[in-house]
C-alpha cells in the first residue's frame, strides 16, 4: 500500500487531503481513483488506512482506521556526516533513513574533498530531503529525517547541545584495543534518549577538530576493528543500534 505523509493543517476530523508533488504520483504514477486505499501519515507519528474519495488539483481521502505500528527506534539518533565527493551523501542520507535515524546535519569537514558555495549547499540540501521523503514512504517510516543546511563544526556543537549521548567516529580507536567499543555505550542509552554520533571526511578529522569534540564532551567510539568509509560508517552504526534495541 503506498505511503504518504500529510501535513498538520491537512487533517479534518476523519478526512484528510494529499497535496504537493504526492497528487502527481497518485494521479500519473500509480494511476488511482476513488476507492483506492493509502496509507497516509499524520506528523503526530500516527498512521492511517483511508479510501480516496476525490482527485483533482488535491487528493481527499475519508480515514477508515489507524494502523498499529511501530517502526521507530526508541531513541532520537542525529547522524552528522562529513560531506564528500559523488553521491557519497545521498547514499547515507537513503540508507540512514531506512535503518532509523531521526536526522542528519551534514557538515564541512577540514579534509572533506568537496567543497560546495551556499547556492549548491541549498539544492544538495533540498534535494537529500526529498530523498530521505522517498526512503521514508519505502521502508513505512512514521516520520521524515529531517536533513538540516550544511553546518561548521562549531554549529554542530551548538545544535547537539543537551543531547544525551554524544559521540564520534575516530579511526585510531579501531587502530588499538581500547575501551571505546560501541557496545560499551549503547548499553548506556535509555528509551527516549538522545544519541549523536559524528563521522569525519575520506580523510579523516584533522587534530584541531579532534581535539575540538573532545571539549564539546563527544567520546571517541570503535565501529568494529576495521577502518570503514565515511559512507559505511552511519549505516555500521544504525544497524547496530537496531540490533541492540530492537533485537
């Protein structure tokens, strides 16, 4: 059953109406008419079974019922992610959003290899958001990550300021045997609790940044025994978090 997500102002009582670039979809893509049924979610986290009753310039469909699940992790993970070359991003951004993640703030990293001006940091932007839409409707999530505008790390600081966890991706904790082994700290993070993990550019943090999230409080944390790409690392992380809490 396709998926759609309705904004606050579209919900009436037990009618809902579609707008947007969802009504193409319905109308020209999947060719509906009245008495189809959707799924159709409203930002309360909450969906819903309904039968579409009209199509125009806008879908109006009467609610049939709630639907009963859950595919949310019991925790809020932010992913910051270093940006870099080719669709490195979109990749974490589609595949962040079926594993779970709440949102992402990408941000420009001293060794990320692309290097982009605010005309194209706002239409990559907007573009990983319609993209994290899309993953959303696929994997039947009950909310849209949000993909926040390209920040410094010292933005980044100051938006995860009060999160309960926070941590970062550090290739020389995989380097050695230490104490920072992932399991060690999502045996830490309560349900409803907030977790922020930051992952570094192909070539890694520099020293200052390093030493710039050790004073902002973020752990250095061990995704396993191997060095993995920028692109692998989020996805490591997810679906370990998922292991653990849903599994």
């Amino acid at each position: 059953m396709q998926r759609y997500f309705a904004g606050r102002d579209n919900w009436y009582e037990d009618r809902v109406k579609i707008t947007g670039p969802d009504v193409h979809h319905i109308r020209k893509v999947m060719r509906m008419a009245p008495g189809d049924t959707v799924t159709v979610v409203h930002p309360d986290k909450k969906a819903f079974e309904a039968e579409i009753t009209e199509i125009d310039e806008e879908v109006y469909c009467v609610l049939k019922y709630p639907l009963e699940t859950d595919p949310e992790l019991p925790q809020k993970v932010t992913i910051v992610q270093a940006i870099g070359k080719s669709d490195k991003v979109e990749w974490v951004v589609q595949k962040g959003t079926e594993l779970g993640m709440t949102e992402m703030i990408p941000f420009q990293a001293g060794r990320s290899v692309a290097k982009w001006d605010e005309k194209r940091q706002q239409k990559k932007v907007e573009r990983w958001n319609k993209i994290a839409k899309e993953a959303a409707e696929q994997s039947e999530r009950l909310m849209i990550p949000e993909v926040k505008s390209v920040a410094s790390l010292k933005q980044v600081i100051e938006w995860t300021e009060g999160f309960g966890h926070l941590l970062f991706a550090y290739e020389n904790e995989a380097r050695e045997e230490t104490e920072s082994r992932l399991s060690k700290y999502i045996r830490k993070v309560d349900p409803g609790e907030s977790v922020c993990l930051v992952i570094g550019p192909e070539g890694g943090f520099t020293p200052e940044e390093v030493s710039v999230l050790n004073g902002a409080f973020f752990q250095p944390v061990r995704l396993g025994r191997r060095i993995l790409r920028m692109e692998t690392a989020a996805l490591y992380f997810l679906s370990a978090l998922s292991y653990e809490w849903e599994e």
